[in-house]
C-alpha cells in the first residue's frame, strides 16, 4: 500500500518484525485506528494470478519461530 506521503509500505515484515520507529511513522500518517483499516478484504482477476484470487490482509504480520503473529 502507498502511504499519503506517497512512502510505500508493506504487509508482511517476515521473520523480523518492522523497528518500532518505522511502525511509529506509519500509524502517524494512517491517522486512524486499525480496527478501521483491517482486514483488508482483496480480489484478484483470475487470469492474473495463479494463487488465490481473493482474501483477507488481517494487519501488519511477522513470522517468528514459524508461527504468523498479526501486531497492528
């Protein structure tokens, strides 16, 4: 997702979660509460992708000892 400052940011942060600086910034500009942001509800074109074509984005997630963990 882009960001109001145009600074691009991601959803999965994978085994190491995102410094709590960089989390900082990104709640500072989203302005709101996440529970008005996620889940993020997607669909993709069929013809697009060969993974899912629809799904949910349930917050900022990591993956620390193999177990996803939603933090915002």
């Amino acid at each position: 997702m882009f960001l109001p400052s145009g600074l691009k940011c991601h959803f999965w942060d994978g085994m190491f979660k995102r410094p709590a600086a960089k989390l900082d910034a990104v709640k500072s500009e989203l302005g709101t509460n996440a529970r008005f942001i996620f889940p993020i509800k997607y669909t993709i074109q069929s013809k697009l992708t060969t993974d899912p074509e629809s799904g949910d984005i349930p917050g900022f997630c990591w993956c620390p000892e193999g177990i996803v963990q939603v933090y915002f």
